[in-house]
C-alpha cells in the first residue's frame, strides 16, 4: 500500500519504503540444504555458509555469483568543514583525484579483488550550508540527489560495496546519528577539536524536525548520504547485495533503518573499524560486520576487503565436496 501523495518530493522515497523486495526464501532454503549436505561438521563453516546463504537469498539463486563487484564512493563537500578546526578547503577535491590516479588504498584493494571502482563527483564546488546555521539541502534536492544515487548502479554490479570521501564527513555522520538514534554528541564524535560542539549547534538549529528520518537527512545530513541511501535503496530493488564500509556509509544507512528495519536486510557490515561510534552504530542496527580491520579510511576500502571473503565463502559452499560424494 503506498502513502497518499502530497505532491512533496520525499513522496517517492516513502512510497518505495513500502514495497521493498523481499529474500528469495526459495533460494535461501536451497542454500541452506547445501550447506547441511557438506562434507564438514554441522557449523564448522561459521560464516562462511551465513555469507553464501545470504548471498543466494537476495541473488535469487541458490548459486550466488560474484562477477561484477562494484566499490561506488560519493564524494561530496560541507560548509561545516570549512569552519572546523584545521580546515582545508581542498581536501576532498585531492581525494578524489587520487582516486582517478589510482593511488588511493581502496585502488589497490579494488585492484586485487577484480572489483570495478567509480567515484561520484556530488558538486564538489558547491559546499552544502553550514549545518549549524541552516539546513544542509531543500526538500527536492535531498529527493533529487537519492534519485542520483540511485543510478549510481545502472552499468551493473551483482555486489556493492559503498565508501564516501568528504572533508568534515565523519562531524556530519555524527550529528545524523545523534539526531536518528539519540545520546549525547560524544557518543558519536571521533574526538576531534570541535566535533562535539559542532553537533550540538546543529542539533540545537534544527531542534524540533528530527524525528522524521527523511527531514533530519536534508538537515543534518549532506549529499553523500542522501546519495548512499539512494544507492541502497535502488539496489534493493534490483536485488543486488551490499557491503557498508564505515562509519559514514553506515550513518547513511541508518536513515532507512529508521524508516523500516527491514530495509537493510539486503546488506552487510563489511568490517568493524576500531572506531567506537562505529561500533555503536553497527550495534543499534543489529549488524556483525564481517571484517575487524581497524580501518578508519571512510573511501571503502574496509568494504572492498570483504569482497575476498564474500568470494570465498560462495567458493567453499559450491565448491566443496558433499557427504555422498567421500561416503564409502
């Protein structure tokens, strides 16, 4: 059942909340009698055999494939940044071009793992406003930027793998996990000079329009996340399952956590990155993550690591000998 339209341009984001595909059961059910037909000890495969299992659900077959793994990074700038303590303006226009140069840690990752790498330019000249004096986007360019996202995966991927690049980012996660998941400001900063205050200031301006999760995301949030939670969405649709990289992907995600629960189903935390915020927030979404690399790198690299297990794991569980076939 969809909402009544209202003719607002988060009309359509809601409306897809409420038809969200589900798992193939089918092909999990499948996979799941694989695993039991092994020739290994009932659970000796951990989470290798939970990987392949979910993997087969939201492929929709019950012999998942990794083909085409995709690291999308969306790169996007904050007027909040430019006031924070130790600014530089060009940071994150340098990040990505050492992405285009091929230089960056999640270039060779991306490299090793066979995985195709794109980054996602979201005006990198046009700072969103100071979160603190005003929102971040209107309405309908916070609409307008999920919609972008969510093309992000229209050359094709069968595993997404999500990081962000973006001066002053990790303030902005904090003060969009503050506002959807409550506790103090130091709950969610990673420590640095004015972090915490900064949160406080924007919670303190948009005090009162936070509760929806959709409204906090253009107020607190910026064109990254709107963008990574597009991209998660539009995967969803397409069946495609997803691996979040770290702290900022994951705030990200947790807007659409807020809206359904369920709306995360089709993804994984790639791996825990020693940052504590990090670790609170993979908690209050109920997600393991799969890695415990110690990252702290917010460009995917940790999520494009994962890839290599996610493979294995499809390779043992299609790969490895059944029961009947060693029974004497």
């Amino acid at each position: 059942m969809t909402r009544a339209a209202t003719g607002l341009p988060f009309d359509d984001i809601r409306n897809l909340l409420t038809g969200l595909p589900q798992a193939d059961e089918a092909a999990r059910a499948a996979a799941q009698a694989r695993t039991r037909d092994l020739a290994v000890p009932q659970g000796s495969l951990g989470r290798l055999a939970e990987i392949a299992e979910w993997m087969a659900a939201w492929q929709a077959n019950p012999k998942p494939a990794v083909n085409r793994p995709l690291v999308a990074i969306f790169a996007a700038t904050h007027g909040l940044a430019a006031a924070m303590p130790g600014a530089d303006a060009h940071a994150t226009h340098r990040l990505v071009e050492l992405y285009a140069a091929g230089g960056a840690a999640v270039n060779q990752i991306a490299l090793q793992m066979d995985a195709g790498l794109k980054v996602f330019d979201l005006a990198l000249d046009l700072p969103t406003p100071d979160i603190r004096t005003d929102a971040a986007l209107s309405e309908a360019a916070c609409a307008a930027t999920m919609a972008f996202g969510m093309e992000a995966i229209a050359g094709g991927t069968d595993l997404l793998c999500i990081g962000a690049a973006g001066e002053g980012n990790r303030t902005v996660a904090a003060a969009l996990a503050c506002a959807l998941l409550g506790g103090a400001p130091g709950d969610w900063t990673d420590g640095s000079a004015g972090a915490g205050e900064a949160v406080t200031a924007a919670l303190a301006q948009h005090e009162g329009h936070l509760a929806d999760p959709l409204e906090a995301l253009r107020r607190v949030g910026g064109r990254e996340f709107a963008a990574i939670a597009g991209a998660i969405l539009a995967a969803r649709y397409q069946r495609i399952p997803v691996l979040l990289d770290g702290f900022v992907s994951c705030a990200a995600a947790v807007v659409l956590w807020k809206m359904d629960p369920s709306a995360l189903d089709h993804c994984r935390a790639a791996h825990a990155s020693g940052d504590p915020a990090h670790a609170r927030l993979l908690a209050a979404m109920g997600l393991d993550p799969l890695l415990e690399t110690g990252i702290r790198l917010e460009e995917g690299a940790g999520a494009a690591l994962a890839i290599g297990l996610v493979k294995s794991a499809l390779a043992v569980h299609q790969g490895m000998a059944a029961r009947d076939q060693i029974a004497d």
